[in-house]
C-alpha cells in the first residue's frame, strides 16, 4: 500500500533517520514556500519531486490521490496545531504515517528556560480554527499562570499585548532555529510598541488567581439590587449544568454576573449576555473586560435572539414584563437535552411563566431559595433575610 508521510521540519534541528528514509521513499513531495526554502537550507535534494503548494486543502487532496507513496512537509509537530490533524481526518490510518519534529512551543519554552508542561496553549493563528479569541486572554491569565500564544499575521504580539493584563510577563520569540533567532522580553505596554518578524511565538506568565467560580456582587459593578445574588447564582449555576463547550443566552443580564461566571468555569463556551438598557449592558462590557468575555446584545428579547446560534442553555434573569413573549421564542430555539433557568422574586412572574408552559410535555422544576446574611448589631450579630426567589427550570 502507498504511504502518505508528513514530515515535520524544525529550523536548525536535523531530521531523524525515518524521515530521511521517508524521503527516500516518496515519489512526490508536497510543501508550502516556506518549507520548500527550508527544505533546500538543509540539503535535500528533492529534485524533479517537488510541488510547491500553499494550499493546505489542496495538498490534502493530491496525497489522498496519490498512488504512490508522497512525503508532505509540516513545521514543528505536525499534530501540534498544524497539518497532521486535517490530513488525519482525511487519509485511512494504514496509509498515514506522522513523524514530527522539535514543536515551536518547546523550542521557546526552552529558550526561555520556563518548563512547559503545566502551560495552556492559545492559537491565535489566522489559518487555525479557533478556540480562543484576544478577548479570552485576560481571563486565561487569571485561571492559568502560563500561557503559549501562537501568533499570525492578523493577531501579532504587539496587537496581542494591547489585551494582556498590564502585570504579566511576556516573551517574544522570533524566528526560532533560524541564524537571525531572537528573543525580546517585557511587559505588555512595552511589547505593544515594539515590531517582531515572522514566525513568531509568545510566551505569558502570569500569577493566576485560580478562582473560576465563587466572584461576589462586589467583584461585579452593578446597579443597587439588580445583580443575581452569589448564593442564587451559585444555585442557579448548579441547575444549568453547564457543557463544557456550547452556547449560553443570559437573558436579561443586567450585571452579566451569571454569564460572566459561567463563561469561567467552562472557558469555552459562548455566552450572550442580551440587556436592553443602555446604562446596563455598558457595565456588562465592563465587568466582562475584567473577568471574562461575554458577546453583548444591547436590544429587547425576543427580537434580540434572531441571529444569535442555537443555545444549549439558557438563563432568563429579566424580561421588562416580556415573559409570555420571550419564554417561547427561546425554547424554540433550545436544542433538545438543553436547559432553561429562570429566577423570580414575584410571585406573578412566576404564575406567568408557569401559564406559558402550561401545555408544555417538558419537565419542569421550581426551586425555593431562602438567604440570610449576618449582620451587625450592638456588638452582636443576627441574621438578616434576603427576599426569597424562585429558580425554574425546565428541561427538552
């Protein structure tokens, strides 16, 4: 049977005897621009088997059709945020034979003498598909103490800094294994002003806190009373059982604490935190921008869902009197196994979401939160009730 090799190349690091014997072996090799040059700075003769190809899709395609064993070049690890995993998807495992390199993340951590297997790595690479956004990084240096970026043409390191918080330490790597290699450190401020060359790789240490869950109203700016209280967001975090990675709508959000908090215990998910006053959506871009990002609908559900992705769950804190409208429209949306909370304090708010699902088969449940807080007074303490609220919740 014909093989498909991919070969990864690190500048300065030689190839193993199985890639050589790979070579050999290949009747064509496939490589973009940059490899092909590399290829050539170590002597390869690749005469008459070259095809120059900066198309990952069509690379693809041509070693899949290939009757003949091929050699595809790939920087680094090709299973490292690179080539190996789309050609994995699309090539049988007997014909597919992976040999990697030296990756360009242990190459910096090694040139920045910083031990690596306890980092979180965030590509911010234009042709990767993308887990991460530059918003998510405040958050990531909070929840985790290093972080390996890698960088492209549209997110580079000095427009990357611009979103870093101002404490952390960040190291520039450029151009690793080439003769012009350098490495530049400093804090963000620093780093946004200065221009690297290409390719290039950041490093980011930071002391993490390490709190996902457990913020306070406090760790929130809000108006006097209009904020999911801790212990009711605790319980109404619980009830939403929130994926790993899906889609969240926090409907009326007013602080945006229970989106906020949720994106920090599951960093990927996305959540849309929809609040149709002005004053208030502005201070969801603000607490968002200081613990974790969170997409802002700044209109009235439930014409603000039309466009939004399908949610997974959903969490309902406000409706400005709009229940009987907003609560169909969103299940209409929510896929099947999801789940919608919803907290009341008033009675008839909670008579009128009842009424919307009354002849709803979905399985329902009502929750009845009672909070006291101590308090002082006359050098004692007593317990001081919050208003009693009520969490439905309703399951596909």
């Amino acid at each position: 049977m014909s093989k498909v090799y991919v070969i990864g190349m690190s500048p300065g690091e030689a190839l193993s005897r199985r890639a050589l014997s790979a070579f050999d072996r290949s009747t064509r090799v496939y490589a973009s621009k940059r490899l092909a040059v590399l290829a050539g700075e170590m002597g390869l003769d690749l005469a008459g088997r070259l095809a120059v190809i900066d198309s990952v899709a069509d690379t693809i395609r041509k070693a899949k059709s290939a009757r003949s064993s091929v050699a595809v070049l790939a920087s680094g690890d090709p299973m490292f945020f690179g080539i190996g995993r789309l050609i994995a998807d699309a090539i049988p495992k007997g014909r597919l034979i992976i040999i990697p390199s030296v990756s360009s993340a242990q190459m910096a951590f090694a040139r920045a003498g910083i031990s690596w297997e306890d980092a979180l790595f965030v590509s911010l690479h234009g042709g990767m598909k993308r887990k991460w956004r530059p918003e998510d990084l405040p958050m990531l240096c909070q929840l985790h103490g290093k972080l390996a970026i890698l960088t492209g043409s549209e997110n580079t390191p000095s427009s990357i800094s611009g979103y870093l918080p101002s404490d952390v330490k960040v190291h520039v790597l450029e151009r690793l294994g080439y003769d012009d290699e350098r490495v530049r450190s400093g804090r963000p401020a620093a780093i946004k002003k200065m221009r690297f060359r290409e390719p290039n790789l950041m490093l980011v240490i930071s002391k993490q806190s390490g709190i996902a869950a457990g913020l306070t109203e406090d760790d929130f700016e809000h108006e006097r009373g209009l904020i999911t209280k801790d212990e009711v967001r605790a319980v109404a975090l619980h009830k939403l059982a929130i994926p790993r990675t899906g889609v969240l709508w926090d409907i009326g959000a007013g602080s945006g604490s229970v989106g906020i908090e949720a994106k920090r215990i599951c960093p990927e998910i996305d959540v849309y935190s929809i609040e149709s006053n002005a004053k208030r959506a502005a201070q969801i871009r603000r607490n968002a921008k200081k613990h974790a990002h969170v997409s802002v609908i700044d209109k009235a559900a439930p014409s603000a869902l039309v466009g939004l992705p399908d949610p997974d769950r959903i969490f309902i804190g406000g409706s400005g009197g709009g229940l009987e409208k907003i609560i169909p429209a969103a299940l209409k949306r929510l896929g099947p196994g999801g789940v919608m909370v919803m907290t009341f304090i008033a009675l008839e708010n909670l008579s009128a979401a009842q009424a919307s699902l009354k002849r709803s088969r979905l399985k329902q449940e009502i929750t009845s939160v009672s909070v006291a807080r101590s308090k002082p007074i006359g050098g004692k303490s007593y317990l001081k009730a919050d208003n009693q609220v009520y969490i439905f919740k309703v399951k596909k």
